[in-house]
C-alpha cells in the first residue's frame, strides 16, 4: 500500500495569509504611526481597508479560497489609488503610507494567486 503526503498542496495556512495580517495591522495604525490620524478620509480609509483585510486574511488562514487572494489584491490595488480618488495626493505621509502598504499587499495577495495556480493540487 502507497501513502501519499499532500501536506504541502492540501494545507490552508499559506505564509502569505500571514503576512496581509501583518500589513493590515501596520495599516490599521498607520494614521497614529505616521501622523495623519487629523486626516478623515486617509484615515477612515485605512482603518475600513485595514478591517477587510485583516478578515479576509483570516478567512484564508481558516479555509482557503482563490477568491480571498484577488479580494486581497483588490483591497492593495485601492490603496494604491486611493489618495487620487479620495484627494489626498497632497498629504505625503498618508499618500506614501497608502502607496507603500498598497503595493506591499498587491504583490503579496499575487504572489498566493500564482503560488495556487502553479502547486498541484490533490485529487481524489
């Protein structure tokens, strides 16, 4: 008789899962960290995406979904352009705070997209 170990394709918890919790717990306290908290929309702005990605995040690390990893990229692609579409461009600390955290979870939640697609997957 064959055993065969799927630990690798069949476990949930993926270290980038992880990481977008780190990043939206450095989001979520950015406003105070980096001094915009005065700032209504950079800061309500943070605090909401913080939220939503900290709970995607661990509805990932619970039972993973490819959809979690592109609501993830999703929520990094709006922090990117959220000082234009909520005109904050003129606040750098929250502009640079939104870019740099933005990019960080896009190429995060990216590399779990690529990661599932490229890992084989156990089949019964």
């Amino acid at each position: 008789m064959e055993v065969i170990m799927l630990t690798a394709s069949t476990n949930s918890r993926r270290p980038q899962d992880f990481f977008n919790l780190i990043l939206a717990a450095c989001l979520f306290i950015s406003p105070w960290l980096f001094g915009f908290v005065g700032e209504i929309r950079p800061t309500r702005n943070a605090w909401i995406v913080a939220v939503v990605l900290a709970l995607v995040a661990s509805a990932a690390l619970s039972a993973f979904a490819e959809w979690e990893e592109w609501m993830n990229l999703v929520l990094g692609l709006w922090l990117v352009v959220a000082p234009w579409m909520l005109g904050f461009t003129g606040n750098s600390r929250a502009f640079w705070t939104h870019m740099i955290l933005g990019v960080l979870t896009a190429a995060v939640s990216a590399w779990a997209v690529w990661d599932y697609r490229h890992e084989p997957h156990a089949t019964a």
